[in-house]
C-alpha cells in the first residue's frame, strides 16, 4: 500500500464516512459509531475532502480540519484520512472507484445522513456511486421524512433492506441500501461554523 494511504486487509468491512469535516463534530462520532456496532464494520474512515463541489466556499485548510477531527476520536476503529486529496480527486463516484480497486477483497460500505440522501439525485453520477458500495443512510433531525420521499430513495427502493436485516448490506452487491434510525443529534458542521466553533 502507497504511504500515507490507511490500511485494511481482504476480508475486512469498512465504513466510509465523507465530507469536509469543517469542523467535524460528536455528530460524526455518534454516526461512526453506531454504523460500527449495527452494520458490524471493522473500521469506519472519515474522508476529508479537499473540498465539495456543491459548496461556494471552500472549507478550512484540510490538514487543520484533521487535526481537529481526530481530536475528537477516541475509538481506534475509526480513522481520519485524506486519501482523498492524495488519489487527487474532489468527487464521491471517483473517490469509490479508485478506493475499490485500490482495495481488492476488502468491502466497503458508503455511509451519509439523511440529510443528504435528499439532494443525492444532484450528486455527480449519483447512480454510479449506488452501483459502486452499499450504502446506509443515517436519520438526521428534520430529514427523516423527506429522505424517504426522495428522488434517490424510490428509485433505489428495490435495492432496500429493512432496518432489522441492515447488517446484511455489507455481504450484498451494490446497490443494497439500508436506512437506520438512530438517537438524534442536532449538531451540523454550518451550524458550528456560524457560531464560531470552526
């Protein structure tokens, strides 16, 4: 494996978690960790991007949003990488293709809150990135409903586990998606950067 890229092995189950972490906050770690306990993963990796497309403003320096995010890290499971700025990619369909193959016989899972399952159809070749991993959408205050109602989510409705059989997703061939309910948190990294967290 190239240098400075994280580590993982045949067989392992890995949850990938991106955004620009700016700033991250106990959002991140809650989601982290329940996808770890409920989807049983090996680890989950926090991609800090160099920036989202979809965004005007650019986000803090990436290594200073590192450093913060792993401030708040206290399970060794989970892991903050920049392996996105290292393959040199800003977009999720390309980051998930070169991380596939990077990583032969290691299975990933993409994770995001509900909150973006709504504007997914907007993502750049969304649909690939359904057909690259499994997914698990997070419930995230105020988008429960409107996630289910969204474009993405009835057109990817054949390909839905029921919460209870969530952990199968890892062992199916994309597109499997399952949508988990969790203990809701009202943090957002705009919100924090508003108040000045950032």
């Amino acid at each position: 494996m190239k240098t400075g890229f994280p580590l993982a092995f045949p067989g392992q189950t890995i949850g990938l978690l991106g955004g620009s972490f700016d700033p991250a906050h106990d959002g991140h770690v809650l989601i982290s960790k329940v996808a770890l306990r409920r989807l049983r993963l090996d680890r989950v990796w926090w991609l800090a991007s160099p920036g989202n497309p979809l965004k005007v403003h650019g986000p803090a320096p990436l290594e200073t949003r590192m450093q913060r995010a792993r401030a708040l890290i206290r399970d060794p499971r989970i892991l903050v990488t920049d392996i996105e700025s290292r393959l040199g990619l800003r977009k999720t369909a390309d980051t998930l293709q070169a991380v596939v193959a990077l990583y032969p016989g290691t299975r990933f899972v993409w994770l995001m809150g509900s909150d973006n399952l709504v504007q997914f159809h907007h993502w750049d070749r969304w649909r690939q990135i359904a057909e690259t991993v499994p997914m698990a959408v997070m419930a995230r205050p105020g988008s429960r409903l409107a996630a289910r109602r969204s474009v993405a989510a009835q057109v990817l409705r054949p390909f839905q586990f029921p919460e209870y059989r969530a952990a199968l997703i890892t062992q199916a061939s994309a597109p499997a998606w399952a949508f988990l309910n969790l203990p809701m948190s009202g943090l957002s990294s705009t919100a924090l950067r508003q108040k000045g967290a950032a």
